[in-house]
C-alpha cells in the first residue's frame, strides 16, 4: 500500500461516498432493472492490464451502471425488513479496520485486536443491560461475528457437543431435537441443519394472534416432555427477542423455567430489538436472560455499526471452545499463551476481521446515550405511523407496533371477503407502493393474514418520510380499491 497514492485514491472514494449521500434521496428506492442487466453491460472477462486512472473510471462505472442497479438500503425511505444502520464512524471503522488488514485469529496474531473485542463485547453487554454471567466480568463472555446465523451456528455445534458427550457419544446424534417457533427467522432451521441436526428434528412450535405470536411455554414444555418420552434428547431452543414478521418478544423467564432440568441450551436471538435493550425503558424484554446459555443482536441493525457486526455472548465459552477449538496447528500452538482468548476457537473459521475497531469507534462517537436517543427516534415515528394507519378506517394494525416496526393490512369493504382474496389484495398494494420508487416497504404472513412491514430504523429516516410513506400507501389503496376500468 503506497501511502501517496492511497490518500489521492482514498478522496477519491470519500468524495464518491459523500455525494452519493448527498443525493441518496434522490434515487428510487428499489431499483426497476430486469435480471442480467448489469452483466450484459460488463465484459466477460477481467482487463488484462490496468487502464490509465483505473480507479477513476470504476467509479464511473459504479456511478453509472451500478447504483442504478442496487436497492438503496440507506434511504430515507427504505422501510424494507430491518434496517442496516450506517454511521460515519462505522463506515469510517470498515475503512480503518481494511486499512491496518489484520488477521486477529488468536490473541498472540493480534493481542490489542483481541483485547479490543473482550472489552467492546463487555461495553456493549452492560450497555444493553445484559446480566453479568454473559460478560468476560462475570465469567461468560462475547465475541464479534458477522451474521446472527453464524451465532446460531456455532451456538447449536457447542450445544451439540456437550449433549453428544452427556448421552453416550455420536450415534445419538439422529436423537438430538431442537426448539424454535413458526416466528423463528428461518436461518435458525438452516443453523440446524449444517449442525448434522435431521430436519424432522426441528420442532417448529405454532404461535397465535391471541398470544401476540410468542412462543409458548406451556407447549414448548409439552413439546420437550413428548420428545423425551419417546427416546429423543431435547437439545437447543432458539428464542427470540424481536421477530422477523412482527418483533414479537418471547417470555424468556418463563421459556427458561418450562425447560429447566431438561438440559436444553437456550439462545436468544434478538437479532434486530436486541438494540432496544440499550433504553431503560426497554430492557425487561431481555428478563429472563441470566438463565440462558447465549445471546446474539446485529449492531448492524440498529445500533450505527455498518454491515456487518453480530455480538455473540456465551455464559460458558469453554463450551464454545470444547467444540470449535483446534490446536493441530503447530505454528498457532506455539504461539498461544495459556488463559487468554483465541477467538478463533469461537467460530467457524480460523481467519478474522479487526471487527471490534468499528464497533468499538461507534460506541465511543455516540456515546450510550447517543445510541439511545437514535433508537428513541424511531421508536417515535413508528408510533407516529402507527396512529396513522389506524386513523384511516380502511386499515387494520393486527398486532400493536413495536419497536420501529408497524405491521398493517388493507381490509376490503366487504366483511366476508375470503381471507386469501384479501391477502392477495395487500399483496398488490404493496406491489404497488414499492414500484413508486418513493417508498420501499416488505411483508410477512402470520396467522394466515398478509401484511405490509413498515421497519423504520434507518439512520436518515425523519419524520417527513414517515408522512410521505404513509401518503404513497394512502394513494396506491385508492388504486387497488378502484375496480379496474372504473
Ligand atoms: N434473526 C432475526 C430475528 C432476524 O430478523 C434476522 C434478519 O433480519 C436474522 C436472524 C438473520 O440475521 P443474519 O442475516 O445476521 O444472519
């Protein structure tokens, strides 16, 4: 890396950054462009030589053929899934941490990387209001992934292997059951899977509009007992605080108590409201969780830190490190001294980013209460949105909202509309207000019924995109009502 050329190339890439910033309301949200667009625009193979200013022109490029083509997940007006926050610092932190490219797979590869991520994992811990035995201070402790998936991964395989020693080795692996509800995001059954769990092992427990789409205990307890009776070994649940459909909060006090003595290592997934933990006035949705095994939240959702950035935390990572650990490797071995972390035994693969330096930066910029009002903010909008769309009697809100999401559906005139001619009309409407360019939302289908997911989480949402959203939705029902031709 040649330090004069990197400042000439990196202004060049900071300018770009900024300016596609400065008109990223501007663009429709989700781009119009038909599959093989791109690639019928590019050669088919790579320059054998680089052109004069390479850099340059490939920034036209992306300017030109690129950003037309992608969906602007940093829109105002991308209320699609959950958000994937973006911050100067983090996006500065990627730089920094690409920048100094260090591979921190053991603490003696990099001893301040590995610190870093002990001391940022402990900050975010206490920060969220996690109980102690989670943290390295009380005996558990954290580690940066890139994806929640990867924390069910390597969460179920240290489960697995404990069990598989408790009940007699590996040939009860076809008995090993796990735990998760039709709510559960759908990486929990692909974890499973890669694990070596059979797929008619994965219990998927049914959930109710009347219970809020929880999951519950009393069946989770009846589904643990039935599998025990019948010769199989309950090994995993999956809870999770947040939903993908609706952000639904399973009771993880009384989920841990309906599977106490039965062995079952219980995780939390709060992938998304995991960042809700952050306000006070939000952290009983992680009661419960000093009787669980691990916890995993996406800072990249919700707290500021740019793609990607999953927290793990385990109450017993030698757990973890019984099953993930290697020490075949000479080199490594030599180098490792006794009683510190080598986080490559807490994951999947041996080679790692410097993930802590951005998350570490984003703390630090913010500041806890910066992180809170910014989770505040949208918490505001959503209940905004929400008065909105039950002002308008054409709507219906099914479930209250929570946290930045606000699930709702358009109801036909007619009560006794079947239910499958009502979810298809939901489903135009958002057809419909997707193609305006001006507003990007998604859905889900709980209990049956089709509905829009408004997610507001991103970090250039106002209120005023919040309004104009929910006049693009106003506008396209009055389209979808009106019978064609009329
Ligand atoms: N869990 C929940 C509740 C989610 O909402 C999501 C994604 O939105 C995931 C897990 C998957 O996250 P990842 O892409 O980090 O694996």
């Amino acid at each position: 890396l040649d330090g004069r050329e990197f400042r000439r190339q990196g202004r060049q890439v900071i300018d770009f950054i900024a300016d596609y910033y400065d008109h990223i309301d501007e663009y429709p949200v989700r781009p119009a462009v038909a599959p093989g667009f791109l690639a019928r625009q590019l050669p088919d193979t790579a320059p054998s030589w680089p052109e004069p200013d390479a850099l340059a022109s490939a920034l036209r490029d992306v300017r030109d053929l690129i950003l037309p083509g992608v969906t602007h997940w940093q829109s105002p007006r991308h209320f699609a899934h959950f958000a994937a926050t973006a911050s100067n610092v983090g996006a500065l932190g990627e730089a920094l941490a690409a920048g100094l490219n260090i591979n921190p797979f053991t603490w003696a590869a990099s001893p301040a990387a590995t610190e870093l991520e002990t001391v940022v994992t402990d900050w975010l811990g206490k920060a969220l209001h996690l109980p102690e035995q989670l943290l390295f201070c009380g005996g558990g402790g954290g580690t940066l992934l890139g994806t929640s998936c990867e924390a069910m991964l390597c969460t179920i395989v240290a489960a697995r292997d404990r069990k598989l020693a408790e009940v007699g080795g590996e040939e009860r692996m076809g008995d090993l059951v796990v735990y998760c509800s039709d709510q559960t995001h759908f990486s929990f059954k692909k974890a499973a899977h890669v694990a070596g769990i059979r797929r008619a092992n994965c219990r998927v427990i049914p959930t109710c509009r009347e219970s809020g789409f929880t999951l519950s205990p009393a069946a989770l307890q009846a589904a643990v007992r039935a599998d025990e009776a019948a010769g199989r070994v309950p090994l995993f649940l999956c809870a999770t605080v947040g939903t993908t459909p609706t952000a639904a909060v399973d009771p993880l006090r009384e989920l841990c108590a309906a599977v106490a003595g039965h062995g079952v290592w219980v995780h939390v997934d709060a992938a998304y409201a995991g960042a809700a933990c952050i306000c006070p006035e939000f952290s009983h949705i992680a009661a419960g969780a000093e009787a669980v095994d691990s916890f995993s939240t996406n800072p990249h959702k919700w707290l500021l830190a740019n793609m990607d950035c999953c927290a793990l935390w385990v109450r017993r990572p030698a757990a973890l490190v019984a099953a993930l650990g290697t020490d075949d490797d000479v080199i490594l071995k030599d180098a490792a001294a006794s009683a510190v972390v080598d986080y490559k035994d807490w994951q999947v693969a041996l080679s790692r980013r410097f993930h802590a330096l951005k998350l570490w930066l984003v703390l630090r910029c913010h500041g806890v209460e910066g992180l809170r009002g910014f989770v505040r903010a949208h918490v505001r909008m959503a209940v905004a949105f929400e008065a909105m769309v039950r002002a308008d009697p054409r709507f219906e809100v099914p479930v209250p909202a929570r946290f930045g999401l606000v699930c709702f559906r358009l109801l036909p005139a007619d009560d006794g509309t079947a239910e499958a001619t009502t979810n298809e009309l939901n489903r135009r409407l958002l057809e419909a207000v997707n193609e305006t360019g001006r507003a990007y939302m998604s859905c889900a289908v709980v209990g049956g019924m089709y509905v829009l997911r408004c997610a507001i989480g991103n970090s250039l949402t106002e209120e005023r995109h919040v309004r104009e959203a929910w006049s693009v939705v106003q506008e396209q029902a009055d389209s979808v009502l009106t019978p064609a031709g009329a």
